[in-house]
C-alpha cells in the first residue's frame, strides 16, 4: 500500500509540474481550451480549431443532456484546466461553478479570467485531487470532466467521487481518452499497442488509460443509471493535425524554446496522438449518468 501511495504522489507531482509548466504556453499559443476540438461526425468539418473546441463543449452538451431538463445549480468541473468549460457553463446555465485542478498555476490563471469577466462570485477555483474531492456528498447537479479522466491512477474511485458529491438526481458528463475495447472480436492489446500506449502515458503524464466499455462498467457498479455512451474518435481526430500545423509556427516554436526539455517533448510527440487514431488504438469516448434519486 506505501508503494502504491507514492507511485500515485509522484504521479501527481508530474502532472501538477506539466501543467504548471505547459497552460501559460497552451493559453498564449492556442487559447484558453485546454481539450480536443469537434469536427463533425465525419471529422470532415474544416473549421478555426478554437471554434472546434468551443463546438465539442456544445455537442458534448447537446448529446448528453435532454432536452427540456432542469438546469444545473452548482456544477463541478474537474480538471477544470484555465477555466475554459467552467467558464462556459457557468455563463450558459446562470450556474454556480467550482473548478479543481492538481496545478496551483492553472488554479490561479482561472481565477483570474473569471475576475476579468465579472464571474468571480459564481465561478470559483481550487487545487484539489479528483480522487480525495473536499465536498460534501450530495453537493452538486452535475459533475463534468473533460479529458480529466485520463489522468486518474483509479478509474474506480474517481467515478465514485464524482458519484458522492452529485445530488440524487444529478448527472455525470464525462468526456476521456479511451485505448480501443478489447473484445473476442479484437482480441487483446498487442505488445506493440502497449508500447504505443505507454509513449502517450510517459509524454502527458498518465497512469494509463481504459476502453470505454470499461468505463460503463465502472460507471454501473458505482450505481450510476441512464448510462449512455459513445465514440467520438472519429470527430475529434483531426485537432492533431491542426495542433502540429500551428506548432510549426515560428512563433511558436520560438515559444517552446522557452519552454523546458518536458513541454519541448510532449509537442515534439504529437504525432503519436495522431497516429494511435489513425491505427484505431487510441479512443475518444463520451459517457453519461445519472445518480438515482433513491
């Protein structure tokens, strides 16, 4: 149990040291959504890459959200990154918003857009972990995490946080990398599929990741209901190609040189993003619940 709770410290220390290091160069370069970008069904929209992210919010929404439901009182956006979605959905539904992230920089520069925008009585920001949430139970209409998910050392306990801290009634709205399902279909990851994996895990500072059915699993057995899923690899796959268009930017790369040997790394290994969807490893899935009334 010691190594276990070491290995996870020092998992969060490099997350904490990545996005420390990375948002201040994320936000100056590509702006303030820190997550993929929607292109269309098909990933056939050509379009401004922030207006992508800006459009995968409103569809994430769109699809997970009924219409005609009450709207959300109090959200909670975990791995709320500058604030981008926070600040989206607390201006969208009039809600009260508190963001958490691991890094105190990303912490303090959401605070700070939300000041500068007249939103800092109702969106608020503190560093906190996914895993150990200092809410109450019952706290919360919605939990949403985007492209947090992949982050977490135990998938489990994060989905079961999440479930504490929403209201009866309340709604999960996830969004997270996904390796492909492994069915008898697919078989088991290759050798060379976890190789791949663990690239993408050593570059962005994650544990590992699962296949989404994998998720609704867990989701069920937290005792999530209305459970619903889906695979948006499709959609978002080509905001890799529009990242490595613009990282070639001389004014970017000027940046980077900036920047520390890890940033330096993680642009430098871009294409593998690109190439685990375009092998069909790498997956973008969507999920959503409700925790019961009763």
């Amino acid at each position: 149990m010691a190594s276990a709770t070491t290995a996870s410290a020092d998992l969060y220390e490099k997350i904490k040291d990545f996005y420390d290091d990375s948002s201040g160069l994320w936000e100056d370069v590509w702006g303030e959504h820190m997550h993929h970008g929607y292109y269309g069904p098909h990933g056939t929209y050509r379009i401004d890459r922030r207006q992508a992210q800006i459009d995968l919010i409103k569809e994430l929404l769109a699809w997970a959200v009924p219409q005609n439901s009450a709207k959300p009182g109090k959200i909670l956006d975990l791995g709320c990154g500058i604030g981008g979605s926070s600040l989206y959905l607390a201006q969208q539904y009039q809600a009260e918003v508190m963001g958490v992230s691991l890094s105190p920089v990303q912490v303090e520069r959401a605070g700070e857009r939300a000041k500068a925008i007249g939103l800092s009585s109702t969106c608020q920001f503190q560093v906190a972990n996914a895993l150990a949430l200092p809410f109450a139970s019952g706290s919360f209409d919605w939990v949403w995490s985007l492209e947090s998910g992949e982050h977490m050392p135990n998938k489990a306990q994060f989905l079961q946080e999440a479930w504490r801290v929403l209201k009866p009634g309340g709604r999960l709205i996830l969004a997270t990398w996904c390796h492909r399902p492994i069915n008898p279909g697919n078989g088991p990851l290759t050798a060379d599929e976890r190789r791949h994996l663990q690239a993408i895990y050593d570059v962005y500072c994650l544990p590992y990741v699962v296949s989404l059915p994998d998720y609704e699993a867990i989701a069920g057995e937290c005792g999530f209901g209305e459970i619903k899923t889906a695979d948006w690899s499709v959609a978002v796959a080509p905001f890799w190609d529009r990242v490595m268009e613009s990282a070639l930017d001389p004014k970017v790369l000027w940046a980077l040189g900036q920047t520390g040997p890890k940033i330096i790394n993680a642009a430098l290994c871009l294409r593998l993003m690109k190439w685990g969807y375009e092998r069909r490893l790498v997956r973008f899935g969507l999920l959503t619940g409700i925790k019961p009334l009763v």
